[in-house]
C-alpha cells in the first residue's frame, strides 16, 4: 500500500487525494481518537507520551506508526486520525485536549 501526505498540512490523506479535509473535524477518527484517549486511561497515557515529545520525535514516530498502519490495512479513518498528529498545531491542541479530559475537567472535544 502506498501512503499519500499532503503538502500543505502535514497530515496524511490516505485515500491518495489531492486535497486534504479542511479541519480535523472533518477527519473521520479524529475526535473519536480523542474521545477514546478520554475515556481510555493507558490510550490517554500513550497519547500524552507522544504528544510531549520534541516536534520532530513526535512526527518521526507518527510517520512510523502510519506506514505500520498502512502495511496492517487499519482502518483508512484511524490512518487519517493518527496522521493528524503530524501537525504541531493540532498535536499540541490534542494535548490540551487530553490532559484537560484526564484531569477531569469537562470540555468539548
């Protein structure tokens, strides 16, 4: 399988399109990536570990984990929700997210 990024924004486009969606909002698995770092406490960890590292460990290991996805044909929405991590805006907006959540906090995700 061959594994497709988008120039503009960093995020992978696993259906091999020209355009990227215009918000992570419209990444089918992304909130719901999110939603199960909240409610999961060892994804919640993962995710947080990630997150925190460097920008270029981070994005490193996020272009691993995406072609291990592709070479195991996961599910194109979770390639696409992962590879949404690759953008320092929305990784660090991601760790927000999460920690808010694992504090307890109540907000939108």
């Amino acid at each position: 399988m061959v594994r497709a990024q988008t120039a503009h924004s960093g995020r992978y486009n696993a259906g091999m399109t020209a355009t990227a969606p215009r918000s992570v909002a419209d990444t089918d698995g992304f909130v719901g990536l999110l939603k199960a770092a909240c409610a999961d406490q060892q994804i919640n960890a993962t995710l947080q570990r990630l997150l925190a590292m460097p920008d270029a460990q981070r994005q490193g290991l996020i272009h691993a984990w995406v072609t291990d996805l592709l070479i195991a044909e996961a599910p194109r929405h979770f390639i696409e929700a992962v590879g949404c991590l690759l953008d320092d805006a929305i990784a660090e907006k991601a760790y927000a997210v999460i920690c808010q959540c694992h504090r307890g906090k109540t907000g939108h995700v």
